[in-house]
C-alpha cells in the first residue's frame, strides 16, 4: 500500500493551506504594516484602511504563491529528507497540478491588490516575484541560499511604503533590508539541523558548506546588523520612546535567541525559529502602532 494512502486526506483548500503554512505570514506582515503605517503618518497623519487592507492581500498573496513555487520545485529534495517527508505534495495530501492551481490563484490576487494600490505597485510587482522563485533553486547552485531568502523578505517592507505613497522611500530601504537580513539569519539557524542530509543528497546552504558553528556565527552577524538597522530606521523616521523601548525588546529576544541556541545543541532551535521570532515582529509592530498614535497618527 502507498504512503499516501494510509495518510489521511484533508479537504484541498485545507491541504493547500497546511502546503503553504499560512500562518506563518506573522513573520512578514508586521514590517509591511510598519512602512505603511510610517508612510500614512508622513503623507497625512491619518490611517487609510482600504489600502492598508490592500497591502494584507498582497503580503498574504505574494507569500502564498512564494511558499507553494517552494514546495514544488523542492518535492524530490523534501522527499529524501526525513524532516520534510511529511509535507503534502510528497504523501500525496496535495496533487501538484493543485499546488500550481492555488499559486497562480495567490499570484492573480497579489497582482489585482497592486494594481488597485497605485501603478508603480503593479509595474514593480514582477520584481518582486523574481526572488520568489529563485530562492528555491539557489540552495542548488550556490552556498548562499539565505541571501536570496533574504532580498525576496525585504520587499515587505519597501512595497507597504510604495503602497501607500507610490514613490520610492530610502527609510525603507533600510527598513526591509533589516528585515531581510533578520529573516536570512533566523534560517541559517535553521538550516542547521539538515546538515547531514543536505551533504548527503547534495543540496548547498552555510550549514552544509561551512559547518553549524559557522552558520550560528553567521546569525549572530547577521543579527547584529539587523538591530543596527533597525536604530538607523528609527533615525531616519524620527521614532518616539515607544519605537525605542521596541528595540530594547527586540535586542533582547535576539540575545535570547543566540542564547538558546548553540552550535552543539539545536534541541530548541523550533522555539528560537517559531516563537522568538514570532514574537518579535509583533512586538516591534505594537510599539511601532503606539509611538506613530502617540505622535499623531489618527485611527
């Protein structure tokens, strides 16, 4: 008997769903939100929420189809790794022809909410879907996949800024390349715990090249460069205390992260991923809502 027929079959939209981790979108949606509502309070001090519901379809649909492309291009790569071999696409809980029906359906959507935002939304709207679809074929030619992963995350925070201003902004620029380089580091961590595997099989990554200790040191870096940042952006937009006690809050969770976390011990590296990480987008997020109302932004 097959495996995926002793695997229980969910519903599609749900199967789909699991396929792509939806809920993961806490991780990018924050940032977006913060360039948005930083630009609102630079154009007009007042909250736009058709658009700020525009860019949530666009967040949510970019990183939909980014997550399906993923799952497809890796389905054989996932298949011969343990950790992954429960994802749907090898067991059979979702049919290929089905993922690429709900990526284009994800891709349709994002590109109908840019087009409704403004035109240098929707004219910049391929760019950002290049690096989608890189990524997942980078950990087969280069060591540096995180670096991919990286420049795809920092158009969140660029395209909630555009979205709202349609024209270009430096401060978020700085903005989603600490985002960027935050998510890049958080998945060299990641990537530690596939080593063996990807040297087995052949698939590149900082882990596999350079050896864990090397990838933790990297997040480190990498870490450290992001809080750089996130100070630079808080210069740059003349943040208020909240934005600061948000990146006293921010500081700490990455050295607890880095703390929990050791070259020699990865037995907690899904809370330092899911739930450190988590918390510091939404984190950042609420004291950034709060510092923008208490200078003026109106609900």
């Amino acid at each position: 008997m097959s495996t995926a027929a002793t695997i229980p079959q969910p519903g599609r939209t749900k199967a789909f769903l699991r396929l792509v981790m939806i809920e993961h979108s806490v991780f990018a949606l924050p940032f977006a939100y913060i360039a948005s509502l930083t630009a609102m309070y630079t154009l007009d001090k007042n909250i736009h929420w058709a658009r700020l519901l525009l860019v949530t379809v666009c967040m949510v649909g970019l990183r939909t189809f980014a997550m399906a492309v993923n799952r497809i291009i890796d389905r054989e790569i996932d298949a011969r790794n343990p950790r992954t071999a429960h994802r749907e696409l090898v067991t059979g809980a979702m049919s290929v022809r089905h993922a690429w029906t709900g990526a284009l359906v994800a891709l349709v959507v994002f590109l109908g909410a840019a087009a409704l935002l403004n035109p240098l939304c929707l004219a910049l709207a391929p760019v950002a879907v290049i690096p989608m679809v890189v990524y997942p074929y980078g950990k087969r030619f280069t060591n540096f996949p995180q670096a991919i992963l990286g420049i795809a995350q920092a158009m969140g925070p660029i395209g909630g800024w555009l979205a709202i201003s349609g024209s270009w902004s430096w401060d978020a620029v700085i903005l989603g390349l600490a985002v960027g380089i935050w998510i890049g580091g958080f998945d060299l961590i990641y990537a530690c715990q596939d080593v063996e595997t990807d040297r087995a099989i052949g698939v590149k990554s900082v882990p596999a090249r350079f050896g864990i200790p090397a990838a933790i040191r990297g997040a480190r870096a990498c870490h450290t460069i992001t809080t750089a940042l996130f100070v630079w952006y808080a210069l740059a937009t003349h943040a208020g205390a909240f934005f600061w006690f948000g990146l006293v809050i921010v500081a700490g969770a990455f050295l607890y992260e880095h703390r929990i976390v050791r070259p020699h011990d990865l037995s907690r590296l899904d809370r330092a991923f899911f739930s450190v990480n988590g918390f510091i987008g939404i984190a950042l997020f609420v004291c950034a809502l709060l510092d923008l109302l208490v200078r003026g932004l109106t609900v």
